[in-house]
C-alpha cells in the first residue's frame, strides 16, 4: 500500500506522521520515495537532473578562530565535514576525464560542491604522468584543507594510491588516501547522489565550477547513455555519497591555521584521595 492516500494523509499516522514521511522524502528523493513508499513503479530511465534546483555562490571558506575554536563557515553556514573523491584517468584523445571533486557538508545536512578539476598534466617536463596527477591532488588536498582523498581504484587506479601517499608525503601536506573499488551500475550512485539533493534544493555550488563541463553533463545525462561524458558527475556524485568525514584537527603548515577546533589540557586541583 502507498503510504499517503489520495488526499496526502498518512495511512498509519501512529507510525509514519506526514512530518516524518516528508523527511523520508527529503533524505531519499522523488525516484526512491516513489518506488518504496508509494509502491509506484519507476523507471530509473526516465530520470533527469535539474539544473535549475542548484544554488550557486561565490565566497570562499571563511576561517577565523573564536574561543579558541576554529570555525569554519561558508555563506553563513558551519562546516562540519569535507569529502574528496579523485577519479583517476590518463590522457587518450575522446576517453574518460581525471576528475577531482571536492564538496564541503554544513550544519544543516546540505552540500557544497566547492571544487572541481580536470587533472591535467604537462608533456615533457620530465615527471610520469601519473606522478604529476599525483603533485596536483596533493597541492588541491593541502590548498582545501582536505584530510582523507578518496581515489576510485577501479581498472587503471589500482596502481596510484601509493604514488598518491609518496607525493603527499613529499608536499609536506598531512592528508590520508582511501582506496574505493566501486561494484555499482554508475547510474544508480548518480541517481541517488543528486536525486534527494536537487529535490530539496540542497545542492550548492560554486560559480568556477561552471568553467568544467559539469552543469552540461548535467544537462546531458540519462541514465541509459551509453555515450559522452559523465566523468564530473560521477567524481561529485563519489564525494556526495561518502560519508562526510569529521575534518580533523590539523596543525597549520605554510602559514595556514587549523581547520578545526584546538584541544586544551587543564589540571584541576582536587581533595580526592585515590
């Protein structure tokens, strides 16, 4: 039975108010609530992203120490986490894109897509090519405060995380790399990484992310398309769907402050006898 009758009540109000099924909705998105909780078929080929449900913005990171505590916000909203998801691929004329996404979470569960890049990288400058997408994570990683990059090993990646930790390691940057192997259709994860964001209009990005072929992939994307690209959507949609990581405290290097709280030890004088 659909969890709502026909004039939007909950059919077991004791056990699902309309309040908790309009969360449900909003945590899951129109495409899963359909098919779960309304027992309507969906057919995942028809789904679309719209583009007109993104918040756009320009600021930066602002980072200022209060109390002793680092606090980071973004347009007025407190960062809690930070996720990177690095989808390696070298460079074959019309083959999938090196991306690099990196996407901030708030106090208030929404996302911001902060960063995203094309690795690219120099011919003929002496450095592999997978040692220089390794030094342009790295210098992304140190310049955004990232503590954990997420790095798809799947077909020619399985190699790069350990040139990945040598190339932090010589930045001098303190971040730490998780190797993700992915076993789902792509389809689903960008599916269900965009489909509850987009719905509750809870997706921000920044404006430089619109000198990347994100925003036309968007456009683009069908979940049957066999061709063209979707290398920016699948890179976000791998940092939204990771659990936000609690961004650790990090001691300042190269003139820049921790992106977290600072810890005290205090000792107090007590009458106890132990």
């Amino acid at each position: 039975y659909s969890i709502l009758n026909e004039a939007g009540e909950s059919i077991w109000p004791e056990r699902f108010p309309v309040a908790n099924i309009n969360d449900i909705l909003k945590k899951t998105g129109p495409a899963h609530f359909k098919s779960q909780m309304m027992c309507e078929p969906v057919n995942l080929s028809e789904g679309k992203l719209d583009t007109n449900a993104i918040q756009f913005y320009d600021e930066d990171v602002d980072h200022r120490e209060a109390g002793g505590e680092q606090v980071n916000t973004l347009c007025g909203r407190k960062l809690l986490g930070i996720s990177a998801w690095w989808d390696p691929a070298f460079g074959h004329a019309g083959g999938d894109r090196s991306i690099l996404a990196i996407v901030y979470a708030d106090d208030q569960g929404e996302y911001w897509l902060h960063h995203l890049e094309q690795i690219k990288i120099e011919k003929n400058n002496g450095t592999d090519e997978a040692s220089q997408q390794c030094q342009k994570v790295a210098l992304a990683a140190d310049r955004f405060y990232v503590p954990s990059v997420s790095i798809e090993t799947n077909g020619l990646g399985q190699f790069l995380p350990n040139i990945l930790r040598r190339e932090i390691g010589v930045a001098g940057v303190r971040c730490g790399v998780r190797e993700i192997t992915q076993r789902r259709p792509k389809s689903l994860r960008i599916m269900e990484a965009f489909d509850a964001l987009l719905a509750a209009r809870g997706l921000h990005v920044h404006r430089s992310v619109l000198r990347t072929p994100f925003i036309q992939e968007m456009e683009d994307w069908k979940p049957e398309k066999t061709r063209g690209h979707d290398d920016c959507l699948d890179a976000v949609a791998g940092a939204i769907l990771q659990q936000p990581v609690r961004i650790p405290r990090r001691h300042a290097a190269k003139g820049k402050t921790s992106f977290t709280a600072k810890t005290f030890r205090t000792k107090a004088k007590t009458d106890f006898d132990v």
